[in-house]
C-alpha cells in the first residue's frame, strides 16, 4: 500500500470556524504572541494563558470537522495515511483518521509543569490555578510555545521521508521546524501543496500548487489520486 504523508496547517480548519493565526483578523492580529503562548507569559501571567487556552478549548466544542478533513479520510480506502498536523484541534481525529501527529500539541490535554511525560486528557473545557498533576505541580495546556522545543519533530521527519506522496495543506510555512519538513520528502515523489495564498516554492520538484480552499481542492484532488492508484 502506497504511503500518503500530509502535512496540514490551521487552513484545513478554517472552513469549520476556527481562526487561522495570520490572515487578516487571525488570532496573532487580536492576541500578542508574548503575552499568551511563550514560557516567559507563562511565568508572568499563568491566569492569562490557561484563559486564552480554555477559550480556544470551549471553541472546539462548538465547531464540527469539514469536507477538507472528511476528504482526508477518504484516502485510507486506498493508502496507508499518516497526518502530521501543526494544528491542536482535534478535528483530524473527530472527522475519523486514523493516524495523526500532532506537532505543537493538543488542546484536549494537560500536561505537568515538573514532568513532561505526564499528559493527561482534559475531560471539562477548562484547566484552572490549582489544577495538579499527580506529583503535585500545576498542570499547564499541552502546547508548544515559542521558544519551546517541537518534541515530536523527528518522528516527523522520519514520517516524511517514507512517503510515496507528500501533501501540504493550509499552513503559510513560516514556523520552524514543521516549514522545514518538505526539504525531508524524496525528491522524485508527487507533492500537492494546498492554500490559496499558497507562495512559489523553489527547489521542490514534482510539485502541485493548488491555490484554492481546502474544502474545494481536496474533495476533487483525493477523488483523482484514488482513480489514479
Ligand atoms: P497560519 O495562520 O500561519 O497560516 C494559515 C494558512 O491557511 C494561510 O497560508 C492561509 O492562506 C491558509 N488558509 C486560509 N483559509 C484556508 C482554507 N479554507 N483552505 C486552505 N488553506 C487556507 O497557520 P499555520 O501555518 O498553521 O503554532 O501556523 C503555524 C503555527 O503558527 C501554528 O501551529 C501555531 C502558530 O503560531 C503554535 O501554536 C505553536
């Protein structure tokens, strides 16, 4: 069975109502990133953080996954299809794929402020001050700030170079080191790059711009590579 690596960004949820970080009135425009998702806000303000991320956590409750993450499900009818998303929504998951990396963390889960490998699923929609992991510390939202390490990157990185096909979908490839994970994919391989603002890449060969929206493109795009395979 053919692998398909895909590699999606806050644009495949756009169409179900979440905001992406830097359109225009995206959440970066209404929120400073240094005061809500850096260690130093964390240390400074946790009360605003666990606030910020408890808004974003009651939002998933109220939005359903759309036809660009359904079409993605698709796929595994013919293909063995591994999802690494930057996004910590759990939209992938509810829409039914089965295998999703999350790269900057999950909104559903906590994590221990003294032991990182305790990460717990949040079954409410907000952590509060006070809120303890099992060693006694505050628990914190499970989420990769800026300046943090990206745990999960290599695991990644070995994902994407076992692809038979690569696809990059809603993401502006500016946050390091997800952005980087194209430059892993063997070289002959198809790619498809998905995002209406999509810009030209140099250097990747085999590559498909596709600048429309998600939930236009893959429908028609994942019907193709199924007819194709
Ligand atoms: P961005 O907000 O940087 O980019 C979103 C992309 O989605 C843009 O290129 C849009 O053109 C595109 N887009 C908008 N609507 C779309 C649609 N309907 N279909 C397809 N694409 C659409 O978001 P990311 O690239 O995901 O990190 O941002 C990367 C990381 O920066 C995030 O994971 C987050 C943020 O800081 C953390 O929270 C750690």
């Amino acid at each position: 069975m053919k692998r398909i690596v895909i590699l999606t960004g806050a644009g495949i949820s756009a169409e179900s109502g979440i905001s992406t970080f830097r359109d225009s009135n995206g959440l970066w425009e209404n929120h400073r990133i240094e005061e809500v998702a850096s260690p130093e806000a964390w240390a400074r303000n946790p009360e605003m953080v666990l606030e910020f991320y408890n808004q974003r956590r009651k939002q998933l409750f109220e939005v359903e996954p759309n036809v660009g993450h359904r079409s993605l499900v698709r796929l595994e009818k013919k293909f063995d299809v591994q999802i690494i998303t930057q996004n910590v929504d759990d939209l992938h998951e509810r829409a039914g794929s089965s295998k999703v990396l999350h790269l900057h963390g999950e909104l559903k889960k906590a994590r221990s402020t003294i032991d990182p490998n305790l990460v717990y699923t949040l079954d409410r929609q907000e952590l509060k001050p006070g809120d303890k992991c099992e060693k006694g510390s505050q628990l914190r939202p499970h989420i990769v700030w800026f300046g943090e390490a990206v745990p999960m990157i290599e695991k990644a990185t070995e994902m994407v170079k076992t692809a038979d096909i690569f696809m990059v979908i809603g993401t502006s490839m500016v946050v390091y080191p997800a952005a980087g994970l194209i430059h892993y994919v063997e070289r002959e391989i198809p790619k498809y790059y998905v995002d209406p603002k999509a810009f030209s890449v140099h250097g990747i060969s085999n590559l498909e711009v596709l600048r429309q929206k998600a939930g236009e493109a893959l429908p028609r795009l994942v019907d193709r590579l199924l007819k194709e395979s």
